[in-house]
C-alpha cells in the first residue's frame, strides 16, 4: 500500500474501514467482558462530543492551552476527594493504567537516586498478581522486580514473604485493589504500614477499583482500606476509562504530596530546541481525552454511579452463582468487585472459550503460572447487567461441548518439532506453528484451543519469547 497520488473519495474510505472492522468483537453486544467499557449510547456520545471539541488541543504546553490545565487540576481535585486524599496529595491526568504504574515507578526510582545514592540497583517488591504493567517499568526503568507468591488459596499478597524479600536496595512496594486476576483486594494497610516503617515507597495500583471500590462502600460491602487514608499509602494510579466509562485512555496517578510527584517529571534544555518539561510521559498529546474525562464524570454524577455500582455488584453475585452452580467450574480466590476468574479439573478450559465465542460471548484467558492453573477471565461490565441468565446458559453447553472435544493434538506436534530442531531454532521459525495452528493471512482460526493450548505448556519464559516472534511476524505490512 502507498499514499495515493489523489485524494480518495470519503465514502470509499469510510466503507474500507467498515470492511476493515467486520472482524472485530462486537463491544456493543453486551457479550463481552473485557477491553470496552460500554455505558450506554447516551454516556458514550456525550464523551465523544467533548472529546473531539479537545481533540487538537495540545497538551505539550500548559502556558498555551491554559484550559487543559484548568481541567486536569479540576480532575485530579475530583479523584483525590473520591479516595480520601487531603489537599496535599497531587496528581496528573494519564494515558491509562500503564502509563501511571511508569511513572510511580520513576517517580520512587528518581527520589532514591537523589535521597539514598547509595542504592546502585534498586528492587521493587511484587505480588506474583501485581499487573504486567510494573514488569514493563521495571524494564524500562531499570530496577529489579522481586516477585513474590501469592497465598494459593486467596491469591492475597503474602506480607510476611513480602518482609522477608525487602533488602537494602529495595526502592518500592505495590498492592492491587484489587488484582486484576482474580478481583481480591491484597492486604494493603498490612503492606503500606511495613513499607513506611522500613523507609520504603508503596504504591496501591487501583487501576481497577478505585473508582469504583468507594461505591461498593457505600453500597454495604466490607471494604478494606486502600486509598489515602493509609498514611504509608505513597501513590495511587486510578483508571478512569474503566468503571467511570470515560473515552480511552484515561487514568490519573496521585501522590500523597506536590514533593514525591515532582520526582515523576522529566525537564530537559540542553539542545538548541525549545525547553522541555513534560509532567508525563507523553509530550505532545490531544486534550480531548481529558476534557472528556473531566465532563463525563460531571455529566453522569455521583448518584447515578452509585446506581450503576449497584447493577454490577448484583450481576456479578448473579454469575457468579452460575459458575459456582456448575458441577465442572469452580472460582478462583473470593473476588471482591466485579472480577472473577473461573477454571475447571477435569474439563479443556481452553475449549470453553471458543464455544462461548462461537455462541456469541468474548472472554479472557490466561495461563497457568506458579502452581495456579489456567483459567477464564471476566470483567463485568454494565453493559452485561441484563444478560447475566444467557451467559450461565450458553457457558453450561459450552462446558458440555467442550467436554466432547480433543485436546494435546497440536502441543504433540510442537513438541516433536521443538525435539527435532531445539528451542531457539523453533523460536526462529515460529511461522511454521502459525501455519500447523491455522494462522494464514494474519488472519486468526476460529478455535485458538490449540494455540492456547501449546501456549499454556511452555514456561513462562518461553511463551514470552513465543509471543514476541508471532506478534513481530503480525505487525508486517
């Protein structure tokens, strides 16, 4: 494909992207449980209305677009008050959840460099169900993560492994509230109050339930602590684009105070250029995320999030009964919000899921790791309140389709392969288990079983490695 040399009509551009997106999952449907956060036509419109009036508004100079930055400190004012932060605790306007775990990340990392130089490689303590994101900053941030097993039953973090992980170079400490995997709030009072008495920075990633976690709070639930009102509680990153149903990507990281968050701030003016002060990590962004953000939570207002709280605490009751109904399924841990992970003894969960696709239903999953096994992902969303009796029902003939149908075919076929020519040539010639699995095109097969399956086989390690060689081979014009 080049640019073409005149100018295309805009309707022939408009009907090659309808083609384009005949593939994509149906988040309108209300069967699906992850990636969109679907409030309704209404909620969604407005946002996109707001959006696009901000959409080239530029966000690289607050001096030039004084508007944005009267929005972003009326937004951060907004969170902070909703998780019990005092008129202390500072805060930008993100990106999304990974975009606020860097930079709490950064943000310890720089404050150690200047406070304890000493500390020439610094360790952050994990939870083995912190979310990716704070791998990814450890990556790029270059400090060591130290992961630490959950509790196999409750999938909480373990505070005393936590405290016999911590050594002179460890920098930072995380909880979730709750994880992402199996929707549990780790012990984060127990957690921030061991950081705070060894000197050491704890971040709570409510990625997932701070927004929503305070209405659940006040809708009766038993709620632990997690937010500001800890005082070992250094930062706190909140998704917005999630159960407050802004448009994408919209997240905030707060800090107890202005003085730690300076620390997540890159300045640079040695070039010839222009000063460079980028309270992010993005430098030139569109304001319409944020103004969207900052109007839809004004235009949906705290009752009517309450009321939705409501709806989604009792479709999750709802399928959860479901699930724990089924002789063959059985949740993970006791979630708390409106996550849950479910698995199976003695049926291919794998399978399960490309028979719910198959009656219309997206769902996640994930792969085994450290003696957890492989299990089914759901975030529940409201848009899926309504729907909770056809998603029990379509998932027990699924269960019963599944049960009917091979598994280990394709693993068989990859471990022959990997025995004949070895890992790293497999890893070189990952096109030839595209083309044993189905993938032509780059277009994927109905049933991703198999690939799952195999997937679901190798070590962590190896998968990453996997993954990396197939999704390079994708991303190829």
């Amino acid at each position: 494909m080049q640019i073409p040399s005149a100018g295309m009509d805009r309707d022939a551009i408009f009907d090659q992207l309808t083609e384009y997106k005949k593939d994509d999952v149906d988040w309108t449907s209300g069967r699906v449980f992850g990636y969109v956060f679907d409030p309704g036509a209404d909620i969604l419109a407005f946002g996109k209305e707001v959006y696009n009036r901000f959409l080239t508004e530029n966000a690289l100079d607050f001096t030039v677009y004084p508007s944005l930055l009267r929005l972003e400190n009326d937004l951060v004012a907004m969170i902070r008050r909703h998780l019990r932060g005092n008129d202390q605790v500072a805060g930008n306007f993100t990106s999304g959840g990974t975009e606020s775990i860097l930079l709490a990340v950064k943000a310890a990392r720089d404050y150690f460099r200047e406070h304890k130089p000493e500390i020439e490689n610094p360790e952050m303590i994990l939870p083995s169900t912190a979310h990716a994101a704070f791998h990814k900053a450890a990556h790029y941030f270059g400090v060591k993560a130290v992961t630490v097993p959950v509790d196999p039953k409750t999938f909480r973090a373990d505070v005393e492994e936590t405290r016999r992980c911590i050594t002179a170079e460890t920098i930072f400490m995380a909880g979730s509230a709750p994880s992402y995997t199996q929707g549990v709030i780790d012990p984060i009072a127990e957690l921030s109050a061991l950081a705070e008495e060894r000197g050491i920075w704890f971040h709570t990633d409510a990625c997932m339930g701070g927004f929503l976690l305070p209405y659940f709070r006040r809708l009766g639930r038993d709620v632990p602590d997690f937010d500001f009102v800890l005082p070992g509680v250094s930062s706190l990153s909140v998704d917005l684009h999630k159960y407050a149903y802004t448009p994408k990507g919209a997240s905030v990281v707060l800090y107890r105070n202005p003085e730690l968050r300076k620390y997540q701030m890159f300045a640079f003016s040695r070039w010839l250029g222009y000063t460079m002060i980028n309270p992010t990590v993005q430098s030139t962004k569109s304001g319409g995320p944020l103004a969207a953000a900052w109007a839809v939570l004004r235009y949906v207002g705290d009752e009517n999030y309450l009321s939705f709280a409501q709806k989604k605490m009792a479709a999750t009751q709802r399928i959860r009964q479901g699930i724990e109904a089924a002789g063959d399924l059985y949740i993970l841990g006791d979630p708390e919000m409106t996550l849950l992970s479910f698995s199976s003894d003695n049926v291919n969960i794998f399978h399960i899921i490309d028979e719910m696709r198959i009656r219309g239903w997206y769902i996640q999953p994930s792969f085994s790791f450290q003696g957890t096994c492989a299990n089914i992902h759901l975030s529940i969303n409201l848009s899926n309140a309504g729907r909770e009796d056809a998603f029990v029902a379509d998932l027990n003939k699924s269960v019963e389709a599944a049960k009917k149908l091979p598994s280990g075919t394709l693993v068989k076929e990859v471990q022959k392969m990997m025995d004949a020519s070895g890992r790293q040539a497999f890893l070189e010639n990952a096109g030839d288990l595209l083309a044993l699995a189905g993938v032509a095109g780059g277009a994927m097969p109905e049933r991703m079983a198999p690939i799952n399956e195999v997937l679901d086989a190798m070590d962590p390690e190896m998968r990453e490695k996997m993954l990396l060689e197939v999704t390079n081979r994708f991303f190829h014009p």
